[in-house]
C-alpha cells in the first residue's frame, strides 16, 4: 500500500510538471482588462493579419514583436499549439492565434501595443 501511494504520488507529480510546462503563458490583470502574459508578466498580443494558424509577422515585424517562442521539445496541449514559423523557428499560439510581446512595452502589465497600427493588434484574451 505505502509502495503504491508512493508511485501515485510520484505520478501525479509528473503529470503537474507536464502540464506546467504545457501553458507557456498565464492570465494577468492589465489596464486592459484580463490578458495572456508571458513568463515576465509582459502583455501578450494577437495579430489580425495571422491567418490558418500561421504568422504572417516576420523579417522587422518580429523585431518589433518578438513571437512568444517554444522550444523544440515544447507539448502543445488544449488551446496551446504551436506554429511554425518562415525562419523554422517555433512558437506559441493560443485557440490558433500566433502570440507576440510589443517591444515598446517596458513593464509587466504594459498594454502600449494594443490598437497599434491602425488597429490590427489586439491584447491577447484568455
């Protein structure tokens, strides 16, 4: 019995790690309103020109908004998937909208980018 609570155990702690590692971002509070971040709490972003789950900012638009990036090993999972990008590069989309930072934004909770260039950056929503 102890030998089986033990694995359980250990089981569950796997399959906390894995889903950890599954969500690349979290839900913050911004001026906004509720919106995806990254790791740093930096706002997250959308981009009405990305269509059929690809990215359509690359060259120096990916300069400007950096794409929210996995890593080769990364696990998609639920509304997370990964896109691949023109370079061969990787990154997050959440519910098939590819993810950027603004460069612009200077602090955690920073929504500068939203409604830039005439409108076609969006916060990202959870």
């Amino acid at each position: 019995m102890f030998r089986t609570t033990l694995a359980m155990m250990a089981l569950m702690a796997s399959v906390g790690a894995a889903l950890a590692q599954t969500a690349p971002a979290r839900t913050a509070d911004t001026a906004k309103g509720k919106a995806l971040v990254d790791g740093k709490g930096m706002t997250l972003y959308v981009f009405d020109k990305d269509a059929g789950g690809k990215s359509a900012c690359n060259g120096p638009c990916a300069q400007n908004w950096p794409p929210l990036a996995a890593a080769a090993d990364a696990k998609p999972a639920g509304d997370w998937t990964i896109v691949a990008r023109d370079d061969g590069s990787k990154m997050w989309a959440y519910k098939g909208k590819p993810l950027y930072t603004w460069k612009n934004d200077k602090a955690p909770g920073d929504t500068t980018g939203d409604g830039f260039a005439n409108g076609v950056w969006h916060v990202a929503k959870p």
